[in-house]
C-alpha cells in the first residue's frame, strides 16, 4: 500500500467569486481596486473577514504586490480575533515559512486553534503533525483523532491517511474494513491513491469481497488520472481477462501509458507484447527498446531478455559483450537463467576470455537454484579438473541431483562415475544428494 500523502496544504481563505471575470481587464481592475479599498477600510476597523482577505490578495499577489510579510501580519490580526480560516493560514505560514520564520511549534498551536473551531484542513495538517512528529512527538492516537474529525467533514486526503492507518496498523490494530470503508469515501471524491488501495483491496479479497469488476473500476478511475501503478494493474487485468474479456491491445495500451511514466514492470510487459506479438505484431525493436528501459531500472528479467536478444542477434546485430553485460546485471539479482547463460560464456569464451573460475561460479549460483543443466555442466568440470581440482565425488552428487530432475545423460554419468569411487564414497555423495535442500549452497565433498 501507499504510505500516507503528505502536506496536500494551500492556503484556504475564502476568495470572492466575483461575475467579473468575464468583463474587459480595466472594468476588472477598477472593480477590485475599490473592493480591496473598501477591505482596507474594514480591515482596519478591526473586521476580522476583511483582515483575511486583504492578506489573502498579498498573499496571492492579486491586485496587490504580492507581501507575505503583509499578509501573515493581517492574518495574525484576523487569527487573534479566533477567525479560524484565518488562524488555519497563520498556522501554514509558520509551517511552510513564509513570511515568517518557520516554526513548527507555532503551526501547530495555531493549526489546533483552527482545528477546535471544526476547520477541516486544520484538523488534517494538525494529524499530519502529530502523524510525522514535526513540532509535536508522534502520537498516533491523536493522528488518529484528528484524521477521524476531518474525514467526518469530508475531507479527502484526511479519509485517505486514515484508510493508511487501518490498512497498516499504525496506532490502531489493522482492520481491512475500516481501511475499505475510508478508501471508498476518499476515492468517491476522486482521490487517485485511494482509488488505487481500494482497487488493491478488491484485487486481493482484503476487508472487501474478492471482486474483480470493482477492482478494475477503481484501478481505471485511478489510472484515468495518471496513476502508473493503477495503469499497470488494469493494463493486468486485461492481459489476463481478470474483470473482462482479454484484450491485449486494451492492455498493450494501459501498459504504454504506465511505462512511458518509468514504470519499470510496465516497460517488461510491454516489451514481452512486442516479443512475443500479443496484441501487436511481432516489433523485436519495440522490444529491444523497452527491455532497455526497464532493465537500466534494475528489472532482472528484462535484463536477461535484452541479454538473450543480443546473444542471438534478435532486433539487433549479435554483441556478446553486451550480452555479458546484462546477464551479469541480471545474474547478480538471482535470475537463474541469466545465472546459466553467464557460466556457459565464461566456460565457451564467448565475449570474454574463456574463465573455468567463473564458469564454476555462475553454474554454481545456477545449480544452488536447481538448475539442472548448470548442475550436470558443474559436474563435468568437477570431473575433468577445469577450474578447479578433480573432484570425483562432487562430481558424482551433482550427477545425481540433475538425474534426479531427467536431465538427458546424467544418470548414465553418475553411474560412469562411480566406478572411481568406493562404496563409502558413493554413500557418502548420495547421502549429500538427499539432504540438499534447494537454495541452499551447494555441499562439498
């Protein structure tokens, strides 16, 4: 899940909606030159609206040079006669620092002040406070409390972070409901990162019924706004027909969107689509290009498929050494394939001098894995010395694992092989065998 959003702030004193608008710029001028005329009267006359927006116009620099100084110091004269709006402004300015020296102790002082009068942004920066420890310590309990007053007023973003704090059990035990419950009223309101948890909750079953329709409606209204990682997931749902029919073209273009923002499993999968022509015809240099993407992004997979298209020339002319690039890239992340196909260039001297050493690593990464083909390669090398001292009894346990998975020929190498060695030797290796667990280092013997 998401973590929470943090400081969605602006200033929020009530601005005039004036019919003007739409008059010539003099008529408009002239209109809110009288106006801030009539503000200034007022506001010095101690009128605490008019205090307020006069500093909102220095604030904006509407009609006015724009003056945070003047505006923090008319808001403080609003603030100090208890005009929440107002006291909610002075707050955010000693939080963000502007015209004013930042002081966290001071936005939160004035941010309750706010909040006790029920001013809904107020509540939810002063959650933020006691959520983030900025000016207070962290008190997930009184996050919670002032999350909870401005959710019951609506507010969206406090809907969301209090969705968060059920969903990850931050000052209250998880409860998926509670968390489907706060998604649902923050999403209805159009908030994107809520749309998405909420379409996640769906997805999986989690404090909601397992529905894949609901999850592919919320992951399109959170993708329809640009969400990447809801593009990716409804670009899934189509690829796999999960909530509708499959359509690949409806999910090559859901994958697009996704990977031309940078991400990286969107990029692999719409790299895979262009492979393999679901959706699409066959483009190797459409897959070639987004393989790159993502795997200069560290995805593994899309490492080894960039490194097998230059090993056989695929979309681009035969490179083993960038070959070799990417499957060690790949390889060094666990890829086991990446992990074979690198042992064999070092073995064969393909791109690179031949290596038997790092043959033996990599097929030893590879058959740790299971592996078989890297496990039998392995065996051979222990056999004839190359890389390494002859080492018949290894030789015969990595014979026996790879027969063990049908790999063609090793059993009738396992058996060759314990003709060199003793029966105790024998036991010895096949008791090995047994007692390797997968992923586990190899033994030696």
């Amino acid at each position: 899940m998401r973590a929470p959003s943090l400081l969605a702030l602006g200033l929020t004193g009530v601005l005039l909606s004036m019919p003007l608008q739409a008059a010539p710029e003099y008529e408009k001028r002239a209109d809110l030159s009288g106006q801030l005329t009539q503000w200034v009267k007022q506001a010095l006359g101690g009128d605490a609206a008019a205090q307020r927006e006069l500093a909102q116009r220095y604030y904006d620099g509407d009609g006015v040079e724009q003056d945070y100084v003047k505006a923090f110091e008319l808001y403080s004269e609003a603030a100090e006669q208890g005009d929440a709006a107002a006291e909610f402004s002075v707050a955010y300015m000693y939080d963000m620092g502007e015209g004013v020296e930042l002081d966290d102790l001071k936005a939160v002082e004035y941010y309750t002040r706010a909040a006790e009068q029920g001013h809904a942004a107020a509540q939810f920066n002063l959650a933020l406070m006691y959520d983030e420890g900025e000016g207070v310590p962290v008190d997930d309990l009184k996050a919670i409390d002032w999350y909870q007053r401005a959710a019951e007023l609506g507010h969206a973003d406090a809907q969301y972070n209090l969705a968060i704090m059920y969903d990850e059990g931050e000052g209250v035990p998880v409860n998926d409901t509670r968390a489907a419950e706060y998604y649902l009223k923050a999403a209805q309101q159009g908030h994107a990162d809520a749309q998405y948890n909420l379409a996640l909750l769906y997805d999986h079953g989690e404090g909601v019924a397992l529905d894949d329709r609901e999850a592919v409606r919320w992951y399109t209204a959170a993708a329809e706004q640009g969400d990447a990682s809801a593009q990716y997931n409804l670009a899934i749902m189509y690829d796999e027909g999960e909530g509708m029919p499959v359509d690949d073209r409806r999910a090559i273009e859901w994958y697009r969107k996704a990977a031309e923002q940078g991400h990286a499993d969107a990029q692999y999968n719409l790299a895979l689509m262009y492979d393999e022509g679901e959706g699409t015809k066959v483009d190797d240099a459409e897959a070639i290009n987004w393989y790159t993407f993502a795997a200069e992004q560290g995805h593994a997979s899309a490492q080894y498929n960039l490194a097998l298209m230059y090993d056989e020339g695929e979309g681009t002319p035969e490179d083993n050494q960038a070959a070799i690039r990417w499957y060690t890239a790949a390889a060094e992340q666990g890829e086991v394939n990446a992990q074979y196909n690198l042992a064999i260039m070092h073995d064969e001297g393909e791109g690179t001098p031949e290596d038997n050493q790092l043959a033996i690593h990599w097929y030893g990464k590879a058959a740790s894995q299971g592996e078989g083909n890297a496990m039998f390669n392995l065996a051979i090398m222990h056999m004839n010395g190359e890389g390494t001292p002859v080492n018949t009894p290894m030789a015969y346990m990595l014979f026996a694992l790879c027969a063990g998975q049908g790999v063609e020929g090793a059993r009738n190498a396992r058996d060759i092989v314990a003709e060199d060695l003793s029966a105790s030797e024998v036991k010895r290796a096949q008791r090995a065998a047994s007692e390797w667990q997968l992923g586990e280092p190899l033994p030696t013997l």
